[in-house]
C-alpha cells in the first residue's frame, strides 16, 4: 500500500513559496491597518483607508529596494480576483446594511445623482479627453477608448467621505452620499459594458440610441435579477425554516444565494454589482427576518467583517501598485511630461464633469423640495467630499435629540392622518382638512405617497409571502419538551 504524501510535500508542491510570501506579507499589513485604525479612531487627519494605503506604499518601496529597483510585485492582482472574490462582499453588505428607510426616502435625488449626473461626467470627460489628448501628442486612441475613459472615470469613491459621515447626526447628507456612492459605481460600469459591445466605426443617431437602449435593458434586468434571487432565498428560508435543526445552513444558504446572484449575472453579460446590491437590500427586508436570533447575529457581522478586510486588501494592493515599476515601463508616454500632461488633463475633466452635475442637480433639487431639512446646502456642495476637518468645519455640532425616527417629519404624520381620514384642524379656525386625492397627494408628497401605498402593499401581498419583519418561523415542539411543559 503506497504511503501517502506528508501534508508539507503535498502543500509545497501545489503553492509556490512566492505565493505563500506575498500572502503573509498581506496579512501582516492588513493586521496592521486594523491596529493602526484602532487607535487613530478619534484622529481628525486620518482613517483606515489612508492607512492602508500609505502601507501599502510603504510595503511596495520596501520591495522595490530589497530587489534594487526591479520590481515591487509580490502578488499579481488579476481582474478574477478583483471582480469574483473582493467586489461582491463589498458591494452585497453596502445593500445589506443601507437604512432602507433613508435611501428610498432621497431614491429620487439619488437617482439624478447617480444616473443622470454619471451620464452628464460620462459625456464630458469623453469629450474632454477626445479634444484634449490628442493635443498633448498621444494619437494612437479609438472612439471606444475615449468612452472607456469617460465611463471609468465617471465613477467616484465614497469610502472615504462615508468614514467621517455620521448616520446620526447627518442621516440626509449619509444616505446621499452612500446611495449616490453606490449607484454612480454601477451606471459606470454598466456604462463600460455598453461601450464595450457596441460597434463605434460609424456614429449615428442609431448607435447612440443603442447606447441607450444597452444600458437601460442592463440597468433594469440586473436590478430585476438581484430582486428575483433575494425574494427567491426569503421565500426557500420562510418555508423549510433550515433554523429548526441547524443555523449554519440558513447562514450558509444566504451567503451562496447571495453571491449565485452576483455570478448568474456575470453568466448573462449583466452588472453584477447592481444585482448583488439589490439582493442585499432585498434580503435585509425580507430573509434576514425570517433566520433565528442567533444567525441574524452572525450574518449582520459576517458580511461586515469580510467586505472590511476585501476593502482593506484593496486599499493596500492600490499603495503597492502605484509603485509599480512595471505599469510604468509599459506606458506608452514619450517622456515624464507627457504622463504629468495626461494626468494633469484627465483630473482637471474629473473635476470638471463633478461639478457640472453636482451644483445643477442640487440647485433642482433644492427648489423642487418644501423642506429646508432635506435640502442640500452650498458649503455641503463644495466641502463635502473633500477632506475629513472640511466634513467636520461644515457639520452641525451638538444636535439635540429629536423626539421623532428622521424619517417622521410633520408633513409625513400629517399625509398619515389624512389618508387614514382622521381629523385635524388647521391652525386656529379648527376647519378639518377634506381628504384629497391620492393622485393629488402623489404631485404634492411623492416620495411619502409612494411609501405609504408600498408599505401597504407589502403588508398585504408581499409579507404573508416572504416573511419580513414580524415573521415568527413555526418551530415543531417535541415530544419531550411537550410532556416537560406539562408537568410544569
């Protein structure tokens, strides 16, 4: 009978020592992050991301002259890893633990950010970048090369600015960063994959609205998609109730349903970030309530950790790769000036398309909204996204405690008891208000409208179907615990 391999030799032939090297080096710097972000917790110049990123710079110049100015790669960061194991975890817990109640409140303000605004940066830059590169004497750039530029610079990063955000105290200003964060990353991308399989040798009307065509049918089939697996999963989980004999399988379950999502996706050509993020949302609605105590416990915490540390390992690999002594040599820039002119360029077009939506869409938005609450204020416009003491310089210090949810304002009560045909009398002549219409109270409170009419068809149809707040699982009594019971 043949021996088997000793688990050294068996390891050692299957993974390289470079492999094992680079993994503990990353490990190791991720550790540190954590340590270092612990105890700059209460620093107003600096968070976690900074950290994570000036290590990894520091870690890439460590290689760069261990191995005298070679190379600083001690891991090749391939586009599988990135978009199969590092994206879904992050974007699936951002869906998993928005304030469903605040991002569907602003869904309307988020949208003109997210799309409308992305779609406005998107054609800017492109232009930009068409007029202005070939000026600085790089020639050898297509049509599809110029919307590739647009579209992936389009995309902005809210991680930084959502650190220094407090739910609490700015739940408005939060939950439009966050949404806008989110669903600008995914009109980019889906923006990407437009450009990527449209033919652009000849540009007419009709390619234009084949753009258009392409993203709205992957906007709206990947955002069905992620719907379909997350009620699909709240339903599979609200009838076997997997809880009874073991909580690892409903865990394990969500976790699979959540990332099947993400690949069937990727399988149909669609935005794999935009159904992963809706079947978080969805699945923080609905199956998150329909799991037992202890694995809603360990879910809410699982995919916190782990879309952390994918963060985290992201932010560290982007400090080394800046480094790269590799990307570098293989540019195609005649000299140091003309990379400085492209760079130069492309971020004042960055700058430029950001603030050709942001002030606009804001301006509308602020005449369209009744409240001073939820409108956006200039200095919020300018200073918000910027740097932490300028978040901090404009932020209201030391709010009260408010009485009512953030959600509950004086026009929402008041549409509540108006629908509900209560009585309330107006000021001081005691006149009842006469119940309105419901498309006349849709043109004057749409979002609230729209919310109570939801709320009621969930509770309806939606509820007794996939479970959702207030599901209580059927769990089968046994014999014993029934004769214990009844001797007590």
């Amino acid at each position: 009978m043949a021996l088997l391999p000793s688990p050294l030799h068996f390891s050692t032939s299957h993974i390289t020592t470079s492999t094992v090297v680079a993994l503990c080096v990353f490990f190791t710097l991720i550790c540190a992050c954590i340590i270092i972000g612990h105890l700059l917790e209460e620093n107003r110049w600096a968070n976690e991301s900074i950290v994570a990123l000036l290590l990894g710079m520091c870690a890439g110049t460590v290689v760069l002259l261990v191995t005298k100015f070679n190379s600083n790669r001690i891991l090749i960061f391939s586009e599988d890893l990135f978009f199969l194991y590092l994206l879904p975890p992050i974007i699936f817990n951002a869906g998993f633990q928005v304030k469903k109640k605040q991002f569907f409140k602003n869904f309307t303000t988020i949208l003109l950010f997210g799309v409308i605004g992305t779609v406005i940066s998107f054609c800017l830059i492109s232009v930009g970048a068409l007029l202005l590169i070939q000026r600085i004497g790089i020639s050898n750039l297509g049509i599809k090369d110029y919307l590739a530029i647009g579209a992936i610079l389009s995309a902005t990063d809210s991680v930084c600015t959502l650190q220094v955000l407090n739910q609490d105290e700015t739940p408005f200003l939060y939950s439009i960063v966050f949404g806008e964060g989110v669903v600008n990353d995914a009109t980019s991308i889906v923006l990407f994959n437009s450009v990527q399989s449209l033919d652009f040798s000849s540009i007419d009307a009709i390619t234009a609205l084949k753009l258009l065509g392409t993203f709205l049918y992957l906007f709206f089939t990947s955002t069905a998609l992620g719907i379909v697996v997350g009620l699909l999963s709240a339903y599979i989980i609200k009838t076997l109730y997997l809880g009874r004999h073991s909580t690892d399988r409903e865990v394990a379950l969500m976790m699979l349903m959540a990332y099947l999502s993400y690949i069937i996706a990727e399988l149909l050509s669609l935005s794999g970030i935009l159904t992963i993020f809706f079947c978080g949302i969805v699945m923080s609605h609905y199956t998150w309530h329909n799991v037992t105590g202890s694995s809603r416990t360990t879910t809410r915490h699982s995919f916190a950790t782990i879309s952390f540390i994918a963060e985290t390992f992201i932010f560290i690999y982007v400090g080394m790769d800046a480094l790269d002594i590799d990307q570098w040599e293989k540019s195609k820039a005649s000299s140091i000036g003309t990379s400085v002119a492209v760079s130069s360029t492309l971020f004042a077009l960055v700058l430029i398309g950001r603030a050709a939506f942001v002030f606009p869409i804001a301006n509308i938005t602020n005449c369209i909204k009744k409240r001073e609450s939820t409108k956006i204020e200039f200095r919020s416009q300018v200073f918000g996204s910027i740097t932490k003491p300028l978040i901090e310089a404009v932020q209201p210090r030391h709010l009260k405690p408010s009485i009512f949810d953030s959600t509950d304002n004086p026009e929402d009560l008041r549409f509540q008891l108006l629908e509900n045909n209560a009585p309330i009398n107006q000021q001081s002549n005691h006149q009842p208000f006469q119940r309105r219409s419901r498309l006349r109270l849709l043109m004057s409170y749409p979002t609230t409208t729209v919310h109570c009419f939801w709320r009621k068809f969930d509770d309806k149809v939606m509820r007794p179907v996939f479970g959702g707040r207030g599901f209580v699982p059927f769990v089968p009594v046994s014999s014993s615990s029934a004769e214990a019971e009844e001797i007590s």
